[in-house]
C-alpha cells in the first residue's frame, strides 16, 4: 500500500509555476520551506505550454521546477495537464469538443471540453502521458502521478452515439435481449437495428434541457450513466498504461471531485483502476461534520479500508459560490486533521500560491497576493506543517476498523433520481446522510461499502433505499443475516432489477421473505402533512412518537414483528418498523424515512444489542475517532463548537501525540480544537483495544 512507505503525513497541494517569473519561484520556495510543505502538484493544466502543436513537446521549463523542487526535498506529485486541451487541437480537430445535453456544441474554453470518446483526444492524450514518463521515470522528485483532473460531466456527440452503440452491443449481444431489459415495448419504442439508437439527451428520451435526470426510460439513462463513467474511465487507463508501460512501479491516480459524492462517475468502479484514492474537499456552508465525515469514510471505503490522500482542500475562502466567506480561525486546521483523523495521508491544498488573473484569482491559496509570510492564513498554514512534521510516521497507513457497514451504490443513486414518481423528496445521498448521522452521533465507527464488498466482514449492515436489487445480493443478504448478522433496509428497497425494472409479485421483491413483510402500497405524503411513528413498546432508548415523511409504506406482515406503527392517516396502526429473525440473525425494515432522534435510537440500540462500542461517550459537537496501526491505537478528539468542551478519557492513559503531554480523566478541549492520542494504557481491568473483525463470512 502506497500511503504505508511515506515518512510522514504529506502537506502542499497544487503548484502552478507556469503563471510565474523565475523570481517568484525562489520567493515560493522560501515560503514553502517556512510551512513545512513537502509535496507539490504540478503540471496540472500545461498541455498548451508543454505542446505548441502536433509534433513539438517543450518540457524545459519542467525540467528547471522538477529539479528545483528537488532541490527543495520537496516530492512532486506530477500533472499529465490532459484536463484542458490546447487551443490548436479544438480549433485543428473540433471532434475533441463536447456536445452538451441540449445538443450544442461546445467551442474552446473553460476546461474539461474533451469528448471521452474522441480518437483525436485518445490519441494526443495518451502520447502526452507517455512522454512525460518517458522523460521524468529517473527523477528522484517524482512520488506519484496525477491523470488529467477531477474527470466527470457528460458528452453527448456522434463519436459517443457511435460508443455507446458498441458498448450496449457488448452487453447485450442482441437486440432482443436490449430491447426486453429496457422495456421498449412501452411507447413504441423498439428497436430493430443497432443504428437505431440515440443517446438520451434533451433531443431525445429526456423531459427537460436542462435536467439529465428527467427522462422517460430510466433504462435507456441509467445504461448512458454507466457507459458515460466507463468511458471517462477508459481515458484514464489510456494514460495510467502508458505511464506504466514506461515505469511499471509507478503510483498513478487521478482526484475525485463532489466531495467524494460525485453523481456521474461510479468511483467504486474506478477504485480498482487507482493506486491510491485521492479526493478533492470543499465543504458547503450548510455541511455538517456528520456528512464531512461520511464523504472521508466513503473514500476509505472504496479501496476495502486503505487510507486515501486530501488532494485539495482550501486555506480560506472559495471562489465559485454566489457568497464565499473566509474561513474563521482554527477552521481551516481543524478541517486538515478532520480528514486525517477520517484516513487521509496527506493534506493538501488547491492552491499554494493566488493566481493574479481569470476564473481563480480569488480562490484562496497558502501564499496570499499579498505575496509574503505575514498573513493569518499562512501562519496558520505553517502551523499545520508544523504539527505534521511532528507527528512524523505514526500516521500514514493507519487504517479504522468498523464491525458495521452502509451500504452505497452508484447506479442504486442513478436509478432512484432517473425515476419519475413517487416524490422528488426523495434524494439518495441525503437518505444515506440520515443513516451515517445516526452512528455519527454515537462516534461508532463504519464503513461505506459497495455492493460487491464482504458482507461477513461486519456485523451490521444497513442498506438504505435499495431500490435496485444487483443480480445475486438478495441472496448475499439472506445468507449475511442466516449466518448471525443483522440488516437494515428501508422503505423503497427491492422494487426493480439491474435494468430498472420492476421486480413482479408485490414489493419488496427478491426481499420480501427474508424481511417477511408486504408492502402494498408506498404513500408520499405531502410535506406539510407528515406521519408520525409510534413504538408498540420501548425499545430499548426509543420511546417516541418520532416525525417521518417522504415515503410510507402500507406493510402486511408475513411472519415479521411489529415494533412500531404508524400514527395518523388510513394506515394508522399499520406496521412503519418490523423485525424479522431469520436463521441466527435480524432483518429490519423501515416502512418510512424518520426523524434523526429515531434513526440515532435504533443505529444506539442494535449497537449495543451486537455488542459494537461507541469509540467513546463524547459531548455533541466533539467527535472521537480512531485510527490504528500494529499494536498502537490513535484517537482523535475534535471539538466542532465554538465553546469549549470536556471529554473524559474513561480511565485510559494517553500521550499527545503534539504536545508530548500524558493525559488521563477529564481533558479540556477549546473551540475548533483537535487532540490527537496514543493510547498507552487502557482502563484498569481491560486489555489494550485492538482492531476488532466482524463474523467471517462462510
């Protein structure tokens, strides 16, 4: 593993030396020395610089800021600047450009322009990449490689009809069999030659110009969503190969973007073609710890529990936002180690030094335009560096072990939001942010995982609106639960197959016998007249009655318990929350989407029923999270209020890791702080905490 051989936890982030005078570059490395950085991403978007036309490639003012970083013991994180092509190739060969959703082509501009499927594009970029490694494979700055740039959006041309016409056929392999899955003897839409089909767009099958998701064959959308994000993938493993072709041991990523929930591209999919992860974090305003923390967690989860980089990250204020504020003191730090404390290895930010001009000149930076070192933004940047060097190699390769699992797919998110009815209430993302909120507020640690991970690795899975069942999992979730585990799924699971259509025989489908219920109908009330859930008796912390909406489900047992019902409307008394034990575990069902007070007693209860420990009892708004290597447990205190808090060690005796400084009892935590701490005692009476496993799954 990549992050395991580093020295310590890498800081810097992105470089872009192109937009500078050699005077300023001896400036930077002055100041870089002074904040500690040790890496630097540069090369990004240079493709222009590098290559003035078809033949000619000018790598000489490279040479000078590879060498001069090295000079620096500063490790280069290299660019293959393939995320915005150079003017000479749209304006020679306009196949390279995008066509939009509503059928526009795009001109040059902007980046991210290139039509994945283009030949012109394939063939320039993958000659750039191999160049470039055939030029640097020696050089003892470079640590890893960084493919084109947060890859994503949608192209809409001929060259894509023509691909997704090959790729459907290799999935297919007949008509027939295409033209069952999609369901196209609705509206008269069969096909009868593979050159009938075009691509959903705004053209086409969808409702709206500006809204992909808005479509009349959700089958036809979801199989261009998978063929879109195969396809931009299939451009990163044209340049990942051609870098390996020359250097076989090259660490090779790219970054993800959407702060790791980026809708187009299914990044466990793409997990397996990376090296290593590499996320790019701007939180919104509105975003909580809670789902800060799921994103970092989703990361760790798609490589099965390995660390992943920051890539980006800002110091200060964004650029892009119709308001952007700066970041109040000890945010920005506090943000840093939030993702450490969640599996990052290294922190880094886009960018180190302020652009002067054009769209991120006021996206902020380590280095101000100020140009200097007496700002509160870099002393607090330094400081970071500082505290990273500290804490020298105890980190990197660290992992967090969790006994339980939400489950999080990609075309499960597609299907659900390409589907019209039964309420736009309901958003995939923010029904699995309700889940993870819930063993957030216990600080219990878990895992994001996809449909294809272990399922007897834990002991709890939840499964949240799984609405699309993939070939064989309904039977992965019987077995998981006849075996000792204990699942939970909601409302709005098991209704269609791998090709968005309904599974026949009464909802839940490929579900219903092992959660032994019946759903007859799915109700969504409207938002201002919401349900309420009623315990049939208390549950352990669960007393209630608890608010829900979006979805409620009318339930017909079928050998499942109650343990909760409805409150109002004709369904009042029906069945909301069941229990249905099967072989040596539980699958649970919740008929609705309730309020965070009832998802945090049940996440409480199960926990506790199973066995799985809190990391430690906290006060709201200071996390605790924990991150082991070998023998040694590190845990993490973060205070997110603006007040200070008090945690109490519970009798374990601890060193800071920062500080040097024993702690044991209670420990003062100041606003915006974080406490990072080896345990070298445990309580009296217990041993030393190791990394637990859940069952093995037989």
């Amino acid at each position: 593993m990549f992050t395991e051989r580093l020295p310590k936890v890498l800081y810097g982030g992105d470089y872009n030396p192109e937009q500078w005078p050699r005077e300023v570059w001896e400036e930077d490395m002055r100041l870089f020395r002074i904040a500690g950085v040790d890496i630097a991403t540069i090369n990004v978007f240079s493709w222009a610089r590098n290559q003035p036309d078809e033949q000619t490639y000018r790598f000489e003012w490279l040479d000078k800021m590879m060498d001069r970083l090295h000079a620096e013991g500063i490790r280069v994180c290299l660019g293959t600047s393939t995320a915005a092509h150079p003017a000479w190739m749209a304006t020679r060969y306009p196949d390279v450009l995008i066509t939009e959703h509503d059928g526009r082509r795009r001109k040059f501009g902007r980046r991210h322009n290139s039509c994945p499927n283009s030949p012109t594009y394939r063939l320039y970029a993958e000659r750039l990449a191999r160049r470039l490694a055939e030029r640097y494979r020696d050089h003892p700055a470079l640590l890893l490689w960084h493919v084109n740039n947060e890859y994503g959006l949608r192209c809409y041309c001929d060259h894509c009809e023509r691909a997704f016409r090959v790729w459907l056929r290799e999935k297919y392999g007949t008509l027939e069999a295409l033209n069952a899955a999609w369901y196209t003897s609705f509206w008269g839409h069969t096909f009868y030659d593979w050159d009938e089909i075009v691509l959903p767009s705004a053209l086409s099958e969808h409702l709206s110009s500006s809204d992909p998701d808005a479509t009349a064959f959700p089958s036809i959308s979801l199989d261009y969503d998978r063929f879109n994000s195969e396809a931009l993938l299939s451009c990163y493993k044209l340049e990942r190969d051609a870098i390996k072709d020359v250097m076989p041991d090259a660490v090779v990523t790219t970054n993800f973007q959407g702060n790791g929930t980026y809708k187009p591209l299914d990044y466990f999919k793409w997990a397996r073609e990376l090296d290593v992860i590499a996320l790019d974090m701007y939180p919104a305003d509105d975003m909580t710890p809670a789902q800060m923390a799921m994103r970092y967690d989703l990361m760790r989860g798609l490589k099965g529990g390995e660390p992943f980089l920051l890539m980006e990250s800002c110091p200060t204020q964004l650029n892009w936002r119709p308001r952007n504020a700066v970041k109040r003191p000890g945010v920005n730090r506090l943000w840093s180690l939030h993702a450490v404390a969640r599996g990052a290895d290294a922190v880094m930010y886009f960018q180190l030094r302020r652009s002067l001009g054009a769209f991120e000149k006021f996206h902020g930076a380590m280095i101000d335009h100020a140009g200097h070192e007496h700002t509160r933004v870099f002393r607090e940047c330094a400081g970071i560096g500082e505290e990273l060097r500290r804490l020298g190699d105890a980190l990197p390769g660290a992992r967090t072990k969790a006994r339980a699992a939400i489950v999080f797919d990609w075309d499960n998110w597609w299907a659900i939001e390409h589907s019209s009815g039964l309420t736009v209430d309901l958003r995939y993302v923010r029904e699995v942010e309700k889940y993870y909120a819930a063993f957030y507020a216990h600080n219990l640690s878990v895992d994001l995982i996809g449909v294809d991970a272990e399922l007897g690795d834990y002991d709890l899975v939840v499964a949240p609106v799984l609405y699309m069942l993939q070939p064989g999992y309904a039977a992965r979730l019987e077995r998981f639960v006849e075996q000792g585990g204990t699942l939970v799924t909601t409302t709005f699971s098991g209704i269609v197959d791998q090709y968005d259509r309904v599974i026949p025989g009464g909802y839940p489908g490929e579900l219903r016998e092992l959660l032994g219920l019946w759903v007859e109908e799915i109700d969504a009330p409207m938002v201002h007249q919401p349900n309420r859930v009623v315990m049939t008796a208390p549950l352990g912390g669960l007393t209630g009655p608890y608010d829900c909406g979006v979805l409620c489900d009318v339930i017909h047992t079928e050998g499942a318990d109650t343990v909760a019902v409805f409150e109002q409307d004709y369904y009042a008394g029906s069945p909301a929350l069941t229990r249905n034990r099967r072989g040596a575990g539980e699958a649970w069902y919740l008929a609705t989407s309730p309020e965070h007070a009832m998802l945090r007693g049940l996440i409480g209860q199960l926990c506790d029923a199973i066995g799985i420990e809190p990391v430690l009892a906290t006060p709201a708004g200071v996390e605790a999270t924990v991150r082991a290597k070998g023998d040694e447990r590190f845990l993490f205190l973060l205070n997110h209020n603006e007040t200070a808090a008090e945690v109490e060690l519970e009798g374990g005796v601890y060193v800071d890791l920062l500080s040097g400084a024993t702690q044991a009892g209670a420990l003062g935590l100041p606003a915006r702080d974080v406490r990072i701490l080896r345990m070298v005692a445990a309580p009296d009476g217990e041993k030393m905490p190791q990394m637990t496993t859940g069952r093995s799954e037989r």
